[in-house]
C-alpha cells in the first residue's frame, strides 16, 4: 500500500470541484482517495468552509461537560454521526464515536492532549467581549480554534456563543448573560443594536471577500494546470 498523501486546502477543493465535473469514481482512481474521505471533505467545507479543509495541526481539549452534552445531543437526532459530527465542529466522527462508548461505559473524562491547552480554560466576559469574539470568528472562517488562542476563552464558551446567535436568527442580542443571578448587563439604544448588527455583517462580508479570493485563486491552479496538460500534449504530437 502507497504511502498516504496529505493534501492541502487549496488541492482538496480542486478535487472536489474535479468530483462536481467528473464523477467520484473517476476521481477516487485519480488520486487513489476513498469515497469516504471525499464524503468527508464535502461536509466539512459545507459546515465549516475552508478552516474545515485545512490540515489539523493540534489536538483540541473539550470539557467532560460538552461532551456529555453531544453525545446527548446526538442519541437525540436523526443524523449520521460523520453529519453530526462536522455540524458540531468536528473533524471526523471518530471522536464522537469514542465519547458514545465512554458515555455509555460512564467513563467520559475531560479530554486534556497536553499542558498547552491548560491556559483555554473558560473565563467570565462582558458582552462587549463576546460579540468583539464573534466578530472575529466571522472574519477567521469560524475558525474556534483560533478564536481560543486568540481571546483566551474555551472552545466550550465560543463555541456556545456562536451556536446561539445563529439560532437567534444572527440577532447580536443572544450574546446577552442572562443566566441566574448575574448582573444584568447595560441595555442597548436601537442605535446600538443597530451598530453591533452592522459590526457583525462587515464581518461576514469580509469573510466573504476572503472566500472569493481563495476561489480566483483556484482558478489560477486550474488554468496553469491545464496549460501544462496542453503545452505536454503538443509536445508529444
């Protein structure tokens, strides 16, 4: 058996659109990659854009609590657990199939790789905070891992946010604390509300913008690649 090639962000979308074109079987044979593997890859540039593609650098520490959560979550659902799992910010299934049988064995633990993740430990906030995270979750492709380093917050905790704000329907006032007994925060003018919806579209248009470079970008690739499959062709006539 070859040896197993990792591929980029950039070459995983060339095949995928080589997929749209061509046909799976085609392209399975091509690069000699499984049916699963470009299932996967669909999904996690659906739910999770081009972060979802890039190649994972580091493990990520989740609490006993969110995993309890998910595994609730997903014994709950009708999804497959490749489906659930990337639409929870996962990068494969195996790690939800894992916490399922340690759940069902009553022997979910906090998941902690090393000493590095120590410090993303969750912290209170401010609601100026957290919508200043969200922002620049949008602008990163909701790339939580980044948000983590980035604001020194959980996963758990943006993670959370973010679920909340889409649920809202993208209304910046889910990102209110309105748990129990916490002092309630300064309420908004409309003004306000107003600024902060604004804050957060430039976000996503922004983000938006990368995505169209990242694609003319592609199209670049193409075209020399296709050049070069021509200029060989003449070549050899």
């Amino acid at each position: 058996m070859g040896r197993k090639i990792k591929y980029s962000a950039e070459e995983k979308l060339l095949i995928l659109n080589e997929v749209l074109r061509d046909g799976a079987p085609k392209v399975m044979t091509k690069y000699n990659i499984s049916q699963d593997a470009i299932q996967r890859w669909r999904l996690l540039y659906k739910y999770q854009g081009l972060f979802g593609l890039q190649p994972e650098h580091r493990y990520q520490s989740y609490s006993r609590e969110f995993k309890q959560s998910l595994v609730k979550k997903y014994l709950r659902s009708n999804e497959s657990q490749l489906l659930f799992a990337i639409k929870h910010g996962l990068r494969s299934k195996t790690q939800l199939q894992r916490w399922i049988i340690q759940y069902n064995e009553s022997n979910l633990k906090v998941c902690t790789p090393g000493k590095r993740d120590s410090k993303m430990s969750g912290r209170k906030t401010s609601f100026e905070e957290r919508l200043m995270i969200i922002e620049g979750l949008i602008k990163h492709d909701v790339n939580y891992n980044w948000a983590v380093g980035k604001y020194h917050v959980s996963y758990q905790q943006v993670y959370g946010w973010y679920q909340k704000y889409l649920k809202s329907g993208n209304n910046p006032e889910s990102l209110r604390d309105r748990r129990g007994k916490a002092k309630p925060e300064k309420e908004w003018t409309e003004v306000d509300r107003l600024k902060a919806e604004n804050r957060l579209l430039k976000a996503q248009l922004q983000n938006q913008e990368m995505e169209i470079a990242f694609a003319k970008k592609l199209v670049e690739i193409r075209n020399r690649e296709v050049g070069k499959d021509s200029s060989s062709r003449q070549s050899k006539n």
